[in-house]
C-alpha cells in the first residue's frame, strides 16, 4: 500500500468535502449536494478498499504468523467491518 497514493485520495476526500461545505453555505441544489455525497462516499469506500487490501496482505497473508496471530487480526478486521458497514 503507497503511503503516497492513499495520501492523494484523503486530499481528493478533503477536496470534495470543502466543494460540499461550499455549496451547502450558498444556495444549496438538493442535486449539486447529492452529487457531492456520493463523490464522497465514492472516495471513502475507495481508501477504505485500499487500506483493506494492504492490511490483509500484508498481515493476514505473512508467513510467521501463528494460527491463534491470524484469527485474531481476522477478528480485528471483521470488527471494522462491522462498524464500517452499519
């Protein structure tokens, strides 16, 4: 996982929610902001996927890791994911 690359899409996310802020502070288009939101949601669950990837390659797919090492970072990966997809 680049450092650089998921830098680069937490500034797309930063960028997208001060466009969102922007538009909600003038006359607000219920489409403009609904655009905004799923760009939004588009760029978290794109660095969220990203991050997972690298996490479970890295860690859950290295070598040295015990049986009892790797059901727990599966457990510790489930439980973002139950939080994130609530």
């Amino acid at each position: 996982m680049s450092k650089k690359k998921l830098l680069s899409r937490v500034r797309r996310i930063k960028g997208q929610s001060i466009a969102l802020e922007n538009v909600l502070e003038g006359e607000p288009d219920c489409m403009a902001v609904l655009q905004q939101v799923a760009a939004i949601k588009g760029a978290v669950n794109g660095l969220m996927k990203e991050v997972l990837e690298g996490h479970l390659r890295e860690h859950l797919g290295a070598e040295n890791l015990s049986q009892e090492e790797r059901a727990e970072e599966v457990e510790q990966v489930i439980s973002v994911l139950k939080s994130y997809l609530k």
